[in-house]
C-alpha cells in the first residue's frame, strides 16, 4: 500500500500504451470499474492505475500517502492487477485460486499481485468479487486495525460470548491494575491471540518498551534525524541508555525513546526499497546470526537487508514524550483510555466479520 502524487491523467497513461495493450488494460480497467465500490478514486501513481482511498477520507496513513485498494499496470513483458483485499486474507486468496484451477486457468500470483498476458488468463467473475469485497469504510478500518482482524473466524455464539467478556472488562476498567490487565489479555488470547502479541501491542500502544534493555540487547533507538534505528545497548541506568548505533556511532538516550526490536514476523520497518525509496516493510523472517531481515513490500517482492539500513519513522504522536521510566510506568497504571481504545479495536476486528 502507498502511492505518489499522481503525475498524468488516466488518459493520457492509456494513450501511450502500444495499441494491444490498450485494449487489454481497457478490459481488466472496465471490470474493476464495473464492481468497485463507491467512494475509491482512480488515479496514476508510480506508472499504475491505482484505485485507492482519498486522502480526505482517511489521511493518517503509515506513509501519508493514499491508501491504496487495487492496482493495475503494464509492465516490459506482462500485465499485473494487485488486489490489496487478498494480502494476508488466506481464505479470499484460496477462492481465487479455486477460481483459476475450475476455469482451467494457470495462476502467477505473489501476494496479491497476478501476473497475465490478456484478460482471458484471468476469471473474470471472480476478479469482480474480489474488487467488489470491500467497502471504502470497512477497507479504512482494517488499515486501522491491522491484518490479524482479516483471518479471523469465529461462530456466532463464540462472538457472542467473546464481546460478553470484552464488555465486562470494559465495564471494570475505571482504571487499569494488574489484574485487568490480565484479564484483557486472557479475553484476547480466548480469541486467538497469543499473549505475547498482546503484550506487545500493549506496549506499542502506550509507547514504551516492556523492560529496561539489558547491556548486549538490541533495540530501535531514537537517533538526531528522528527515526529510530537498531542499536545494541552499551549501558543503562533508571533513566537513560547508552547505545552504539548498527550504521555506527554512540548516543545517549532517554528510555521513552526506545522502541523494542524483536523483528517478529509481521511487524513493520522502513527500508530503502530500490527504485521506491523509503518504504514500509512487513518482517517476514529474521537471521540473528548475520543479522540480517528479509522483508516483504507489500506487494509480491522479498529482500534481505542487514539490520543496520532498516529503521522505525517517528510517531505521529508521541504520547510519553519526556517523561522518566517511573512517569511512564505511573502514567501505564492510569491508561484506562489506552486500554479501552485497543479493547474496542479488538471487538471492531470482531464486528467486522
């Protein structure tokens, strides 16, 4: 997901495709036209034809640019069709796949982009009900929600009897102690989440790093142009750690502006992605012996790079800017906000199936 300033118009971006390609992209454009749902604009961005979410309707995206839906572009040797609602959806991707084997058809997919030379490689019917899956507003809300919510199935009465559990740890969180806390985690994971990815969205969520860092721990530190980049920890007191920066250099910096470094699968960092530039990446492995992360972008490409080039952009706001160790950890006692909001985005996940 992501995109640019568009830079020409659709016309003109279909104007100068050699003739035969025309009419194959015309094709597969109708199609996507045909079954979009309201509210997506169609623009040119990065030599595509891109169907996203304005920025009007949802700006706060992880790069600030538009949130992108379904792309289609024409490449040196084949055309492709990304569509953004199959990432990481195992269950609409298995649809497509039957689609393509009960139609006779040979699939090249990555991630969710499909490769083809004409629009009778692909089945058409069901392209359209890929494209016509997800509403503009539900499209947003799992962008806000992240990716766990897609792959979510749950009965009615299991619904029933987790938002039952959900609403008295809501209704019990005047304040956040320990044992609520517990029990938030308890109801996430009777849901299918593991504890320890609670845990750290809990921790992502309120800005701060589970413990201190131990001397020899790597973490994502806060260096002098803002982002936070992977760093090994030389010492640490109450208040302040000494690092010594993986891309070189030593710096002192407050605990609030630390930031774990796991490289789980699935978490995200910036790379600087040939011919993209900067951009948010998905951890699909990590080798902590050569220290290096294999990366997805998004789309159906794979990269290794050392920890050293891979960083975290700055928060949009930073929510314990500031404080000392013992504020943040006073300020996590009194979070009941925080806890509601990551409460609501897990019953939201829910309501959206």
């Amino acid at each position: 997901m992501g995109g640019t300033k568009p830079s020409t118009s659709v016309a003109t971006f279909l104007a100068q495709l050699p003739a035969d390609r025309r009419a194959e992209v015309e094709r597969v454009r109708d199609l996507v036209k045909q079954h979009l749902p309201a509210g997506y604009e169609e623009v040119v961005s990065k030599k595509m034809l891109v169907y996203q979410v304005p920025l009007k309707q949802y700006a706060e995206t992880y790069n600030g640019q538009p949130l992108w839906y379904v792309a289609l572009a024409s490449e040196k040797s084949y055309l492709s069709l990304h569509l953004m609602p199959i990432y990481q959806d195992s269950v609409q991707a298995q649809r497509l796949k039957d689609a393509f084997q009960a139609a006779g058809k040979k699939l090249n997919m990555g991630k969710a982009c499909i490769r083809f030379k004409t629009a009778d490689d692909l089945p058409l019917d069901a392209i359209g009900a890929v494209v016509a899956s997800t509403p503009l507003e539900r499209w947003v809300q799992i962008a806000l929600i992240g990716t766990p919510a897609l792959n979510m199935r749950l009965t009615d009465d299991e619904l029933r009897a987790v938002l039952a559990r959900a609403d008295t740890i809501q209704r019990s969180s005047s304040g956040v102690t320990d044992i609520e806390l517990e029990s938030f985690i308890q109801a996430a994971e009777e849901v299918g989440y593991t504890r320890k990815s609670v845990e750290l969205a809990l921790r992502e969520r309120l800005g701060v790093p589970a413990k201190p860092p131990a001397v020899g721990d790597l973490t994502f530190a806060k260096s002098a142009d803002d982002k936070f980049y992977v760093a090994q920890v030389l010492s640490s007191s109450d208040d302040v750690v000494r690092v010594r920066f993986m891309r070189g250099g030593e710096h002192t910096v407050p605990v609030t502006e630390l930031r774990p470094c796991s490289f789980l699968p699935g978490e995200r960092v910036v790379c600087q992605w040939p011919s993209w530039g900067p951009w948010t990446c998905t951890v699909v492995s990590y080798d902590a012996a050569a220290q290096r992360v294999k990366v997805s972008d998004g789309w159906s490409e794979t990269r290794e790079f050392p920890i050293s080039e891979v960083w975290l952009n700055r928060p949009k706001k930073a929510e314990f800017a500031g404080r000392t160790r013992t504020g943040v950890f006073i300020a996590l006692i009194g979070a009941g906000l925080g806890l509601g909001a990551v409460l609501g985005s897990i019953i939201t996940a829910l309501l959206l199936r």
